[in-house]
C-alpha cells in the first residue's frame, strides 16, 4: 500500500510514503475521525491511499488572501 499526498486545491503531489516506510500511528492516521477519513482519504484499486492536504504555494495563496478560506476551492 503507497500513501499518496496531494494537494486538494492544485492536485499537485505533495508526497509519497511507500510500504516500507509505513507507521500508520505516526503520521496520525490513528487521530482522524471516521468523517475526516470520509473527507480526506480516497482508496484506489491501485493498492494506492490518497490523503487530500495542501501544498506550500496554495498555503501561500491563504495566507495572503484569508478570504478564500471560505471556498472549498480557490483554484479554477
């Protein structure tokens, strides 16, 4: 199983952990909801996790325009 992580406003690859490297307790898997695995996390066929995050330059964009904190997207 790959963890995939991508960025939910760009789609940008923010990162990848492989099997090996795998501690599902220390990247917080175990602190998440059941409704914040619903919303973050996709299951591919793949054997692929997808964790939706966000990448350092939409970071920057919410940082410099508080006000798209209040989309869902900002990124048309």
């Amino acid at each position: 199983m790959t963890l995939l992580y991508t960025c939910k406003h760009c789609g940008s690859e923010v990162g990848r952990l492989q099997p090996a490297m795998l501690d599902l307790d220390k990247i917080g898997w175990n602190v998440l909801s059941m409704e914040e695995k619903m919303k973050l996390i996709n299951y591919r066929q793949d054997q692929t996790i997808t964790l939706h995050s966000i990448c350092e330059n939409c970071q920057q964009l919410l940082d410099q325009h508080p006000q798209y904190h209040e989309l869902d997207y900002f990124i048309q």
